[in-house]
C-alpha cells in the first residue's frame, strides 16, 4: 500500500487513514495494538511494526534524554557573555 501522505506548508503529514493502520504502544498495559484499540491517552505511536511498537518505553526514555540533553546545552550560560555586556 502507498503512504498516505500530504505536504502543508512545506512538511509531510500523515492522514489518519495511514495511523490507524499502524501499531501503537498501548502506556496502561503495555500491549502492542494494531490501531486505535485504545483511547488516545493510553497510546504512544505510531510504529511501522508491532516489534518497534514493543520498544516504545525505550524509544520514549531515549527520545527524553536527548530533549533533555538538548535544553541543558540550549540553557546553558555561554562562555564570553559577561564579555560581551562590557
């Protein structure tokens, strides 16, 4: 089956058709469903397969880190700024 894709304003989106063909994480009881099984509060996903859906606290956990990561070296102070205010 070809994607279901759009392009709006510049980036891809995906219909909902094409999620609700995809596995998803269920975060209540860590079930892999295929579809909305589930409320949307309780799902994390989509996943292209049920295995990398299986992966999603990890995924998630990995995903966190970096963020986190990220704003630190984003909210870090810059060496030179007292510097430049002189």
């Amino acid at each position: 089956m070809a994607p279901r894709t759009r392009v709006v304003d510049g980036r891809e989106e995906r219909t909902v058709a094409e999620d609700s063909e995809k596995y998803w994480y269920n975060l209540e009881t860590g079930e892999v469903e295929r579809g909305y099984v589930s409320p949307h509060v309780d799902r994390a996903g989509p996943f292209d397969t049920a295995e990398e859906a299986a992966r999603a606290p990890e995924i998630i956990r990995e995903r966190s880190r970096a963020w986190a990561d990220e704003d630190r070296r984003e909210n870090a102070p810059r060496s030179g700024a007292a510097d430049d205010e002189n």
